[in-house]
C-alpha cells in the first residue's frame, strides 16, 4: 500500500498521508514521498492548489519512533542516521513553503510533533473541532527543536515556548486563537469547507498566487524599507502581466475577466 496519496481534482491536487493504522508518521518512506510528489506538483501548471491530510483518525503523529530507536544499534548511536533524518525533514518541509502553490492542511486528530511543524509550515490550515495539536516530544525526553522552527513562525514566543516546555496539547479553537490555523469546523464538515477553501483560492490567477506566495515568505525576512522596495519591484511586475490588465479591465467593466493563463 503505498504511504502517500494523489487525487486531482478542478486544479487542486489532494496529498494523503496514508499510513492511519500507525497515525501516518513522517517515516523515512513518508518523507521521500512527500518530498517526490511536492517536486512534481511545483512543475505541474495545472495544479493550483494542494490540500494535504491524513488518513484515518489522526493527521500526523510525527517521526517514527520505531525507525528512529533501530537506527541507535549503529557504532555512532544513531547520530549519522538522526542527522540524516532532520536534515531530510527539513528539506520537506522547507519544500512545502517553496512550493510555488499555496499548501493548506486539513487537520484531523493529533497533529504532533513533527506532525504539528507539518501543519505549521503548510500556508493555511483548517481544523475539526476535535483536532488536537501539540509539539509533545518533551515528555519523552525530545525537545522538539526542529518543529519549534515553524512553530514560533506561526504563533508567539510566549505560546509556543509553553507549548515546547509542557508538552501539552492544545484544542483546536485555541490553536486557531492563537494563528496556528485559519479556521475550525465542525468534523462532518471538515472536508468541504477545506475544499471550498482550496477551489476559492485555485479560482484566482494562477500567475498572480504563485508570484505573491513567493513575496510573502522573502519580504518577511527583510527589513521594512527592504521588504517595501522588494514587494514594490514584485507589483511592477505583476501589472504588466496581460493577464492582470485584463483582470483590472474586467473589473471595471463589471464582467468576468478572460485570463489566458491558467
């Protein structure tokens, strides 16, 4: 069975982590496919969107644990096999963040650990009420550093350093409180309502998405006058795309516009 599913549907390709018998852990199998389809997806123009959930009852429930106890029976401990692993992880999820398409998670049950950094690193998420999520390694003697990385990019220091140091998990109402997640829905409604979200962003121009998701994660890292004369440089540009006088015409003359890009 393989650990990661693709289903496309009206431009929006949906990723399913499916391993549910062992709450879809970021295996090595899991991050290589994951790592192989997001590199497929950011060459395929008729994607606009991707949505990434789990199967089963839980989202993700982080690294492997199993994998990562067998790797210790090497003469160094494990460390080349664990370095290896945060490294390969990493690369992932910084990949979700390149991806030129807007990510948006669709979170069910536990979303820990390194499952909670994939959430964080997705560009929008919606949860079920009943999702829970927490960076949890803490309690196992793991201090989850490299899930604090997109963690304190999405929520305060103060909220995500009780989080790291307690272990503890938190609903889905107070991870939206806090910006870990857009939106929460009831759990029958989970489903539509992130879909509604994906084809209402995958109904915009696709060149004008790609261009702004790329700004918004560069400018974040520059200083205000930096970030200003960069996303100014970015605007020039994006007006004197056809596709985007054309949208402006359109507007003004209160019809539907006629892009030519997909």
């Amino acid at each position: 069975m393989p650990v990661l599913l693709r289903d496309d549907r009206e431009g929006v390709a949906h990723l399913t982590l499916n391993a549910p018998e062992r709450l879809n852990p970021l295996s090595d199998a899991m991050i290589a496919a994951l790592s192989e389809e997001l590199a497929r997806i950011a060459e395929d123009r008729d994607i606009r969107v991707v949505v990434l959930r789990g199967a089963g009852r839980a989202f993700c429930a982080g690294h492997d644990l199993k994998e990562m106890t067998a790797a210790r029976a090497a003469p160094d401990g494990g460390a080349a096999a664990f370095k290896d692993l945060f490294d390969r992880c990493a690369a992932m999820m910084m990949a979700v963040t390149a991806l030129p398409q807007p990510v948006i998670a669709e979170v069910q049950g536990l979303a820990t650990a390194a499952g909670c950094q994939l959430v964080a690193s997705c560009d929008m998420a919606v949860a079920a009420e009943s999702a829970r999520f927490g960076v949890n390694g803490v309690n196992i003697g793991l201090f989850c550093s490299t899930p604090m990385v997109a963690l304190t990019r999405n929520v305060s220091r103060k909220q995500a350093f009780e989080m790291l140091t307690t272990g503890a998990f938190i609903a889905a109402p107070r991870a939206e409180a806090l910006g870990l997640v857009n939106r929460v829905v009831p759990d029958n409604a989970l489903s539509e309502a992130t879909d509604e979200l994906a084809r209402t962003v995958a109904a915009k121009l696709g060149s004008a998405v790609r261009t702004g998701k790329s700004a918004f994660y560069r400018q974040l890292e520059m200083p205000l006058s930096e970030a200003y004369a960069y996303t100014g440089a970015v605007m020039v540009e994006n007006m004197l795309d056809r596709d985007t006088e054309e949208g402006i015409q359109a507007f003004l003359e209160k019809r539907a516009p006629d892009w030519a890009q997909e």
